[in-house]
C-alpha cells in the first residue's frame, strides 16, 4: 500500500487491507478462532498482546484488526482503535478506562439515554459523581473533574458544542476528554485532531450501514490507547469476526453513503422549515439550530440524522401514517426511520418540544417528502 498523504474517502477504501492479512484476495477474510496454537511454549510464554499478534481470540484476528486499522487512519493523531459488540460498551468501557471512585465526570446534558442511565446506575455504585452541563457552554471543571463526555450534536435536539474550545479548557486542567462522534464519524470530524482524548462511534450507525451488525469503536490518542485497549480485554471484550466483516464491508461505501445522507436530509429539512405545521427545525446546518456557529466552524458536513417540532397534533399518530419511513430504534441504516422523541433534561432547557426524528436514508428524497405530505393531510 502507498505511503503517500491520501483523502479521507481513499483511506475508507485501502485501509486495514494489508496484504500479509488477505494474501491474493481483494478483502480480509473472516478468521473465527478462540485457540491460537504455537510453535512451542518458549513461543507461548514470549507472546504478548497487541494489534497484529495472534495470541487468542479475545485479542482479535485479521478481519477484526483490518476494521480497526481503518478506523485508526480516519483519524489524524490517533494511536489505535479498540472495537465492541455495541456503541454502548464503547462507551461504557471508555468511562471506566478514565474514571476511578470518587472522580467526578461532567456529561453534556444532550446525551444519549443509555448513558445517562450508566452513569446513574452503574457509575454511581462505583462511587462516581455525575455532574450535567449545558452543551451550549464550556463547563466549569472542579478540582476533582477527571473527565468530560461530550456529545456534538447532541442527542435528539441537535445542539453543535464547542469541542476544540472545551478540549482545550480540560486539557489544562488535566482533565480527559471523551466525544460520542456517532453522528458526523470522523469523515465529518476528525475528533482526534480536535483535541478529544477518546472518540467513540456506534459503529452499528454509518460503519455498519445496513441495519444488520451492531458495532461498537474507541479511537484514542497515544496518552490512551494502550489502557483503553487493556480495559476492553480484562473486561473480556470482543467483537466477533463475522460482525468485524461486516463491518469492514459498510465502512467502504460509507464516504458516498455519507453523502446521499446530507444531501437528502438537508432537501427534507429544508422543505420542512417552509411547513405550516412545524415549528423549529433542528439540523445542525440550518442556521437556526443551536450551535450552528460551530458547526460551520469545525465540521466537513452533516449526516442524515435530525430533529423537527411539530407545532400541534399527536406525534404518533403522524409517524404511524408514514409509509416509506420505518419505526424502529437506531439508525444510520440505508432505510429512511422516524420516531416521536423526548429529551430528558438536568441542567438545561431543550430548544423544542413536540418532536420528531427523523433518519433520511438513501430512498428517493421526492418519494420522502411526499410520504411527509400525506401524514401532514392525515
């Protein structure tokens, strides 16, 4: 493979693809195995853990390093990327890299459910303290911050945050950063380059790309890279190498993906702003969405994933009358997806209530909007 400086769609294509892992074959194959045997137990005893060494199973073969190796090179400054089963062991396995007891972590007060509820349970049993922040400031950090979870957009209302301006606060502090990138990928922003710690994907989403694989993915920087992948492995996690295949399968497509995703879903947003019946709409490259600044400062481009208010009437009833858009949890998939939504909120107000999410897939954008139309007649 070249060594030359290349775009970020041809490392999509080169990436993790080295020939010693697919001989002759265009792909890297599925390699499932639990049992790695050795030449004799000098071999054994000498091997130690690490990306591109077959030890065991739990430490990955070549069709799980060739996904993390792509992943790794999407982000400038990266050391390495750890993959997971699901988005949410991403994250969660990211939080107890970082934190100890009595460390306290702030979390934007738009993230995603399931992590506030980890951090509610799991982490609090631990003797974790859970501090919110409105994702539209650059908190404060106490003596006993350790971390910051970050999430930009964020989670059903779409607020874009100041992530190299919240980085660098923390970072002299001594303060760890982790971001929930999920929603641009590091096509849209290089988050490792922005200053973040951790970076973390539900691969499931734009990697995946068809709604049959759930994958989790943490890139880190050099300073966590090795504990972060330590933590995964005492934990005893592991992505199997069908799903790693899978996955490595979406991730070629995804920069076209990608785009189809923001050209339909800005036509979509677009159009529903000229609606009678909807209130805000909130996509992070219209210039009313919170954060929009931002956004135009520091992002590539905008994903397929928005929010919208409606201004009266019962919300399931209108996602009930959709025909071409799926209802259904996720996301990131090839098919168009709405569901009714509900922020839940500590510390700060959300921008609309009554929504909708919408998820544009790669259906005709005229098809979408006259599916829209109809449920507004109904």
């Amino acid at each position: 493979m070249s060594k030359r400086e290349t775009k970020a769609s041809t490392r999509l294509v080169e990436g993790g693809r080295r020939k010693e892992w697919r001989g002759r074959l265009v792909n890297v194959p599925v390699e499932r195995a639990s049992t790695i045997l050795f030449d004799d137990v000098a071999n054994l005893k000498g091997s130690n853990p690490a990306h591109g060494v077959y030890r065991y199973g739990l430490q990955g073969t070549a069709t799980q390093w060739a996904l993390s190796e792509t992943l790794t090179e999407l982000e400038p400054g990266a050391a390495g990327t750890v993959l997971f089963s699901t988005g949410l062991e991403a994250i969660t396995t990211a939080l107890l890299t970082v934190l100890s007891p009595g460390d306290e972590l702030l979390v934007t007060d738009s993230v995603y459910g399931p992590t506030r509820k980890f951090c509610e349970t799991i982490l609090k049993r631990f003797g974790v303290t859970t501090r919110y922040y409105d994702p539209l400031t650059i908190p404060e950090m106490l003596a006993e911050t350790r971390a910051i979870l970050l999430e930009s957009p964020g989670s059903m209302t779409m607020e874009v945050q100041d992530v190299p301006g919240i980085c660098a606060a923390a970072r002299e502090r001594g303060v760890v950063t982790l971001l929930d990138n999920t929603w641009a990928t590091p096509l849209f922003f290089p988050a490792i380059a922005a200053g973040v710690d951790i970076s973390i994907l539900a691969a499931t989403k734009y990697v995946g790309g068809h709604a049959d694989v759930m994958i989790g993915a943490a890139t880190a920087n050099e300073a966590w890279y090795s504990r972060l992948e330590h933590t995964s492995w005492d934990l005893g996690h592991s992505l199997s190498p069908d799903d790693a295949w899978l996955g490595s399968r979406g991730i070629r497509t995804m920069a076209v993906r990608l785009k189809q995703h923001e050209e339909s879903a800005l036509r979509i947003a677009t159009w529903l702003k000229g609606r009678p019946e909807v209130g805000l709409v909130l996509h992070p490259a219209l210039p009313d969405c919170p954060g929009h600044e931002i956004w135009k400062r520091d992002f590539k481009g905008s994903s397929g994933l928005f929010s919208f208010e409606l201004r009266s009437g019962d919300r399931a009833a209108f996602v009930d009358a959709l025909e071409l858009f799926g209802i259904g949890y996720s996301w990131g998939g090839y098919e168009s997806l709405a569901l009714p939504v509900d922020p839940v909120r500590t510390v700060s107000t959300p921008p609309a209530q009554n929504l909708v999410r919408l998820h544009v897939g790669l259906e005709d954008p005229d098809d979408l909007i006259a599916d829209l139309e109809s449920a507004f007649a109904q």
